[in-house]
C-alpha cells in the first residue's frame, strides 16, 4: 500500500437505551398501593446502523414495551416488541434517499388499544395533549432530502 492511498471501511453504530417505572402513591382512601396510570412498567430500545464506503447505510430499530395493567379492571396487557428498519443512500453531497419499513413484523401491543387525553397544567387556555398506542400498522415511508 502506498503511503497516498487511502482504505475506506465499514462503519458501525450502536445505542441502546431502558427504562423502568415502578411508583406508589396514597390512595385517596387511606391506602398505599401501586400507581395505576395505564402505562408500561417498562420499556427498552435498541439500534444499529451500518455506513460503507459506497453511500449506502442501513439501520434496524427495536423497541420493547413492557406489561401493563389497566386501571379499569386491573388487566394485565402482555408486552410487545417492534421492529423498524431504514435503508438509505447519499445520491449526492446534499441530497439523500431513504427508505423506511415501520413495524416490520406487523405486530399489535396487546389486546386493547387505548386512547387518552392529558394536560399539562391547569392553567386557562392550556389545550389538551393526547397520547396513542404507539402500535401502528406495518407501514413505508419514502423520503427524498435535499439542502441548498
């Protein structure tokens, strides 16, 4: 190899994160018990992406949320695992094309989707914030980015 020459390689990331949740608060009747709010006790994320040389990268997604118990009639929901994907391509220095499957395996989270509204504050004018199963349906997305 000559001292000029410059060799290209693969470049890998990873990240992983978690979360657990687990709080008790007073019962409005005196007693101490778990704190029942609908959500999941926790959940996990991991990513990896692969860049080479040629332009091309690629990426697989995978988040897990972790069984939950719904306050209504103290149900347990299983957990459910998703898995997203992303391939993508420099055409050129400013414009990329990317390619994204969502939910590949098309899986549900658990039996009940659920919908609910929550606020931030009660201050006058402070509009409702929504919060959605975040368990959509398999699903693509092409995207085309380019800056000027």
């Amino acid at each position: 190899m000559s001292s000029g020459s410059v060799q290209k390689v693969a470049i890998l990331f990873v990240a992983l994160s978690a979360a657990t949740a687990f709080a008790r608060v007073d019962d409005p009747n005196g007693l101490y018990g778990p704190w029942r709010v609908d959500a999941t006790e926790s959940n996990a994320s991991a990513g990896a992406t692969v860049r080479v040389p040629s332009g091309w990268s690629a990426s697989l997604y995978l988040s897990s949320l972790g069984n939950k118990t719904l306050e209504q009639d103290a149900a347990q929901l299983k957990s459910s695992t998703f898995v997203n994907a992303r391939l993508s391509r420099n055409l050129t220095k400013n414009t990329r094309v990317s390619l994204d499957v969502f939910n590949i395996f098309n899986r549900s989270a658990g039996e009940v989707d659920y919908f609910s509204t929550t606020r931030t504050w009660n201050q006058p004018g402070a509009g409702d914030n929504f919060l959605f199963n975040p368990a959509e349906p398999r699903g693509f997305r092409i995207k085309l980015r380019t800056t000027f």
